[in-house]
C-alpha cells in the first residue's frame, strides 16, 4: 500500500502550503506552520490546540503581521474547482467538521480564519464547466463568510465522520495576487 506521503496529493497539498506561505511572508507577514507540530489529533494527525476544555483542530498556519490581524490560514490544494450545474457555478468545499473546528478555533484564541485554496487550473468562464486555463490561483474566503454564504452537503462527499461537505461558491472568494 503507497503512503500517503508518497502521493500526488499529498505533493499537490504540500505545494499549495509552501505557495501560501511565500504569499504571506511576501506581503510582510511572519509565518508559523502549525503542520509540523507533533501535539496531533490522533484519527487525523492534524495539529490541535489544547484549550481548557479539550482539543481543536487547527488550520496549517499561524501568520502574524505588524501593522495588520493576525489570522489564522487554512491551505486546501485542489485540481480545479466543483462545478454545481443546478446553481450553474463553479464551487469549492471542506468537511462540515473541519468549518465546526475552525469556528471554534475563532472562539477560543479571538483570530479569524481564512480558508485558501490553490487551484492548479482555474476556470476561464465562471458559469461553465471544462473551462480551466492551467493556470494556478490563490483565493481565499473566511471562515465566517464561508458559513453565511454556504450550505451542507450530504452527498457532495461524506466528510470526516459521514458529517458532509460544506461548500460555497468560488465567485464568492477573494483571489489573491
């Protein structure tokens, strides 16, 4: 059985962490990534914070900056976006558990979260599908804007648990430049 690591998924997700990364730290802000850490949670491996009252999983990246918000960064790589034919949009989407952690990540340090996405080839058209350039974007979307402007999906994938998807639609991310 091939490791995970040794996957082009697993290559495509640590690409997308290190082009975020040098996002962030070229536009001033001081990164940490959390990863690495080895305090995980042990079903997923994911990096947790120890809060009073148990465990939460956190995003990949703790980025700082001086004159702005400190934020905590998300970092999802993908092929291309979902496209929805019902709603005629191209769409993007996290385990419905993973927006619940994040949220609560929100409540318990007072930082938002941003969820970025690198799409390894972008739509040419928004309302259309097999429209992708091959060109890489970065967008982005908070975790809040993600709730208010989303929905939940049982059927789009199971998520972590069998608690479904949550997605939202890629017009409604900022893309990053």
């Amino acid at each position: 059985m091939e490791r995970f690591e040794d996957t082009e998924e697993y290559r495509h997700g640590e690409e997308a962490q290190q082009a975020v990364l040098e996002y962030l730290r070229s536009r001033g802000h001081s990164v940490l990534p959390v990863y690495g850490m080895t305090a995980v949670d042990p079903s997923t491996k994911a990096p947790v914070l120890l809060c009073p009252t148990g465990t939460v999983v956190v995003p990949d990246l703790l980025a700082f900056c001086p004159n702005d918000n400190t934020v905590w960064v998300e970092v999802k790589g993908k092929q291309r976006p979902g496209f929805y034919r019902i709603y005629k949009c191209h769409t993007h989407a996290i385990d419905y558990s993973l927006l619940e952690e994040y949220e609560r990540v929100e409540e318990a340090t007072g930082l938002n979260v941003w969820l970025v996405i690198r799409e390894r080839k972008s739509p040419e058209q928004h309302d259309e599908p097999g429209q992708e350039t091959g060109e890489p974007a970065l967008l982005a979307i908070s975790v809040r804007d993600a709730r208010r402007l989303g929905e939940r999906s049982m059927t789009l994938f199971s998520g972590r648990g069998g608690r479904g998807a949550w997605w939202w639609k890629r017009d409604d991310m900022k893309v990053l430049d």
